[in-house]
C-alpha cells in the first residue's frame, strides 16, 4: 500500500476492519469504505478517550476529554481525523485491558502496519488515559508510537510528546507514568480499605453497606438496616415454590407475566430495561443467597444481616433441582408437560433418550428412541406414550401421585426424606463450586495454598459426611418403597384433564402438577430403560446384509409377518431407583390405561415383604398364549 503525507486514512480492507470494528470509532458518518476519497491536507488528530467505570461515562469524562480535543484541533489548526473518535468505554488501564482488547490497542497494530499516516497526531487527555502500569509499559507504548511516526499529545498540561523529544520531555513523560500507577495504586487501597471497614461494621450492626439491595429489600433510613418489602417478598417465596415443584426457569417467567406479575426491576433500574420477566431475572432470583438472608460480599466474610425470605433449607432444595433438572430435565415441555421421563428415560439398546413426537391426527403419542430418528439404532420400537406413562404410575408406588394431585402436605415419613435429600444435595453443590473456587486461586497464586489448605479439607469432610447422610437416607426410603402397598391399589389415580368441569383444571394448573410429579421422579429414579424390539426393523436390516437372493427374501417374508402385537406384548421396561434397587416390568400394551402387567420383578428392596410390592396382574401362563395370538 502506497502513503504518503496527504493520505490520511488508508483505504486497505484489513484495516478499515480493524477501526470500523475494534477501535469502537463513534460516529453517525457512512462507513470508512465510502469515504476513501476523503482526504486532509497536512496533519491531522485522531483522539482517544477512555475511562475506567460506568459511573464515570455517565457523568462528565467523555464531555470534558473530547472538548479538550477539539480545542486543541481549532487552537493549532489541525484537524481531527474525520470526526471519529476512538473510545475505550469503561476499560480499564491498570491492567492494560485497553492495549489487549481496546479501541487503543487496535490504533496500535493500525500505526504498525503503516496504516496511519506518518505524522499524524495522538490526542489524550493525559498520559494515565494511556497506561497506569508504570513507566516501562506507559514507555513501551509511546516508544511503539514514535516508531509509527505518531506524535503523543497530552492535554490537560498541553505537552507534546515528538518521536524526536528531547531527554528532558521524556524524563518528563517517565515521571508522569510512576505517578499515574502510585494513584492507581493508592486509590485501590484506600477503596479496599473502606470497603473493609463497611463490611466489619455491617457485621457488628446490621447496617447495610449500600442502598443498592436485591429488589425485595429496602434499606430503612432511620436504622439504616435491610427490611422487607411483603408483597415482594411473597413474589420470592411464589418463585421458590414453582422451582421446588419441579418448574423451570422459562415456565416461570412465562407464568409471573401471564399474572401481570411486576418484575423488581421496574422500580429501580433506568430506562432501557424489559419490563417483564425474564430468564435472567428468575435465575438471578433462584440463586441469590440474599433470600435466606445471607450477605456475601466479595473478599470479605459473609454475615446473616439480610431479613430471610425463605429457609436455608428450601434454598440448597431449589438448587438441587435446578441441578438435576440441568442434567436430566432438559428441553421443551410442552403445555401440559408432556414427557415425565426427560432425561432418565433411555432406549435399552443404544442408550439414547427416549422423546415425544407429535402425533398425525387421530393417532397416539409416540414415545420414541433419539438413535431410531437418526439411523443409529436399528432395534428398538416406539412405544404408545399415554400407555406406558400409565403403566409407569400403576407399577412405581415410590410415587405417591395422590399427594401431589391434591397438593401434599410433604409430611410423609418418604417426602420427608425427599426433601432432606435434595437439601443436602443441594448444600453438596455449593460445597463443590467452594472447592473449584479454592482450586482455581491456588492455580492463580501457589502462595495460597496453605492458607486455603484448612477449608479446603473441612469441606472434603463436610460433603464426605453429606455422601454418607445421603446414602443412609436413600436406604431408609427404599424401606418405606418396599413397605407400600401394591401400586395398583395405591396409585389408582390419573392426571386431571384440562377443561372448566368438576375436577378439571387449566393447562397451566395441569403443567404444574406434572412438572412437581417429574421432580419427584427424578429424584427418585435414576433411570428407565424401555426395551421394545422392532421385528420388522431388525428382520428388514438382516435381508440388506444377506450373501445371497433366497437369504434376501427369506428376511423380508419374515418381516411381513412380524405381527405387531407380538411387538406390544413382548416389551419390558426396567427402573432403576436411586437407592440402587431395580425393578423390571412387562406391561400388557393391550391394555389401555397400562394397569395390566405379565410380569414384575423386584431386587434390591432390603427387608421388602413380597405380597406388599407392585406385583403381575396377568399369569405368567396368558403371556405365553397371547403371544401366540391364541387370546
């Protein structure tokens, strides 16, 4: 590329990339390729602006630097640089963010690349907008600059620092470095050391530190202490409810807008902010340790000063479940929550997730195996939805679905223990993100390791005695499952239908109750494998890779002839419950409401009475007869 003195701005591509896209240049004027003709004669300005905070672009920085700027330009009659203006918005120089990703950094590789005219003139307020991380990185810069042929204006002192200065300006200029990084320096200590301070007192008084509270506190100004708003606060405690019911994140959100519910943020954040529910608000919500009254700031001690909305307990449960169903609960549900089984329901052949397709008018749900949508698994057969989640109700008695139709209580000696259990997980979690957190410093700064070497290892305790807590637990819950009744006289209820009648319910109403009855499943379940053979698939795949013609058609006429209700009857789905009992049923698909099985056989269950488990409702016999059509 060709330059000389009257070719200010350069016409190459790579570099109207680099200041259209990296340095941020602010203007309301068409893009640098529609101007190449433009051009100045003689020098010309470019200014760069940078400050470190929000708070300081919302008050005065950008005005006063760029008035400097065009004060200087009309004093000294030379031109800024097509009006542009590179702008480094709340970056911080002290470690050198705006050189790595800043508007400054990317004028620098320009000036390397000789695609900033020799000459031309760098305006900043003062040498600190550059660098505050000394003298020999504020030096590097500027000594890069001067090797571009770009001279260093400073505005506030009116200096002006020349590729050809003198001993004496640079000295200067040194100088102006070590104190830009000593006030850096000084000001982080005594911001820290108020910081502390704040901190110790609210922890001794109860004074909160700022009036910028999570959106269902308000600081009291006579006291000066956290108080709460009620009918916020019942927003929280609504929000806790549907997560610890099995809700997620979008259906919750979904239903505070459907109510007209007034997000928090409405009456305390500026213009440009939704104003509804989002995603982001739920979540923010959900794990803010503010609602069981926790004050955490960073780098000091935590304190309970914050009124509770809710039990520690209740919190460490909604994280649990937020966790779990971040494993297994993923994906859309419907509006009705159409799969209970999202993430634990697995084809026995390939292992893959077993999911819902819509239905062609006047036909059944399917359940499917992903693998079989994708050509990976040959084998398995779609099942009817509705008949194996009924089967699945009738035939695991561990869910006590009467409670959650008529809104349980919870104080059952086994819910009792489901809730206990997802307590303590979710305590298990915090501790963990604890341990990576600790992790990540020591890899940061060895130095720390010792210091962090005590909590570190009463953590590892802590979740050792919380893995054996839990085991126990899932031990005594196993029992109270093997002392219920039959499911076929326990869970003999279904899902209530949506509509305005007696017993029915709205769809949202009915999203609900399954959404609490898919948490309880998971929590319970750690895994249900369907195993149904597609005859006619595997017969199908055996006549491609026949050697000859007759092997060929032997296959197919054997596929034509699989019948579809040996398919039906010759299924067996297998649950694998937490605790580590293991329970396999082979449901008669005859059967519409899926109450019927051939076969159902338990292990694991310690102490479990036979005749008081779910048992077959069919003998064995009328298996072996159906599925020779003889019935």
């Amino acid at each position: 590329m060709k330059t000389n003195d009257k070719s200010i701005v350069a016409t190459d591509q790579n570099f109207e990339s680099i200041v259209a896209k990296s340095l941020n240049f602010e203007s309301t004027k068409p893009s640098l390729a529609d101007e190449t003709a433009l051009s100045y004669t003689g020098p010309v300005a470019y200014s760069y602006i940078r400050w470190s905070t929000a708070i300081q672009g919302e008050g005065d920085s950008y005005r006063r630097q760029y008035a400097l700027a065009e004060k200087w330009s009309i004093d000294n009659g030379i031109p800024l640089a097509d009006d542009r203006v590179m702008t480094d918005a709340g970056v911080s120089a002290f470690k050198g963010k705006n050189i790595d990703n800043g508007a400054l950094g990317a004028f620098l590789k320009a000036a390397q690349a000789g695609k900033i005219a020799r000459g031309s003139y760098l305006l900043v307020e003062s040498i600190d907008r550059l660098s505050r991380q000394g003298m020999f990185a504020t030096a590097a810069i500027v000594q890069e600059l001067w090797s571009a042929g770009i001279t260093v204006v400073t505005l506030a002192d009116k200096k002006t620092y020349r590729p050809d200065c003198d001993e004496m300006d640079a000295l200067t200029l040194v100088l102006v470095a070590m104190r830009a990084k000593e006030e850096s320096a000084t000001k982080g200590r005594r911001v820290k050391d108020s910081y502390v301070k704040r901190n110790a007192r609210a922890q001794t008084t109860g004074e909160v530190v700022s009036s910028n509270l999570p959106g269902w506190l308000y600081k009291d100004p006579e006291t000066g202490k956290a108080r709460l708003n009620e009918d916020k606060a019942e927003i929280v405690r609504r929000i806790f409810d549907m997560c610890l019911n099995g809700c997620g994140l979008p259906m919750i959100a979904k239903t505070l807008n459907a109510n007209s519910v007034r997000p928090f943020a409405i009456d305390k954040r500026r213009k440009g902010r939704a104003e509804y529910w989002t995603i982001a608000n739920v979540h923010y919500i959900l794990k803010s340790k503010a609602t069981y009254g926790l004050y955490d700031p960073p780098k000091s001690d935590p304190c309970m000063i914050f009124p509770d909305v809710i039990t520690i307990q209740e919190y460490n449960r909604a994280q649990a479940g937020m966790a779990q169903r971040q494993r297994t609960g993923k994906g859309r549900k419907g509006k009705t929550y159409s799969n209970l089984f999202g993430g634990i329901a697995k084809c026995a052949f390939c292992k893959e997730p077993m999911t819902i397709r819509n239905p062609k008018p006047g036909r059944a749900t399917q359940f499917y195996c992903k693998g079989s949508l994708t050509g990976k698994c040959h084998e398995a057969a779609p099942w009817n939805y509705e008949r194996f989640e009924g089967s699945f109700l009738s035939f695991v008695a561990e869910l006590d679905l009467k409670e959650i139709i008529h809104g349980g209580t919870g104080s059952s000696r086994q819910e009792t223990i489901t809730q206990k259990i997802q307590q303590l997980e979710g305590e298990r979690l915090g501790l963990f993100k604890s341990q990576q957190g600790h992790l990540k410093m020591i890899e940061a700064d060895e130095i720390l390791r010792e210091s962090l070497r005590e909590p570190m290892v009463k953590n590892a305790t802590r979740i050792k005695t919380i893995n054996e807590h839990i085991r126990a637990l899932e031990i005594d819950r196993n029992k109270i499952q093997s002392e219920r009744e039959a499911a076929i006289d326990g869970n003999t209820l279904h899902f209530p239908k949506v509509g305005t009648g007696r017993g029915e319910v709205s769809s949202e109403e009915l999203y609900q109750l399954r959404a609490k009855a898919a948490d309880h499943i998971r929590t319970i379940v750690a895994s249900i494998e369907l195993d149904r053979k597609h005859w006619g698939k595997v017969y199908r795949k055996a006549a491609m890779e026949a050697d000859n013609e007759l092997g060929k058609h032997t296959w197919l006429d054997a596929a034509r002839r699989s019948a579809p209700k040996k398919e039906a009857l010759d299924s067996r789905y297998t649950v694998k419950f937490k605790g580590g009992a293991i329970r396999m049923i082979y449901p008669d698909n005859r059967d519409k409401d899926g109450k019927e099985a051939f076969f159902v056989l338990n292990s694991g269950f310690e102490g479990a009475e036979a005749r008081k488990l779910p048992r077959a409702t069919r003998p064995p016999e009328e298996f072996a007869l159906a599925r020779q059509g003889k019935l």
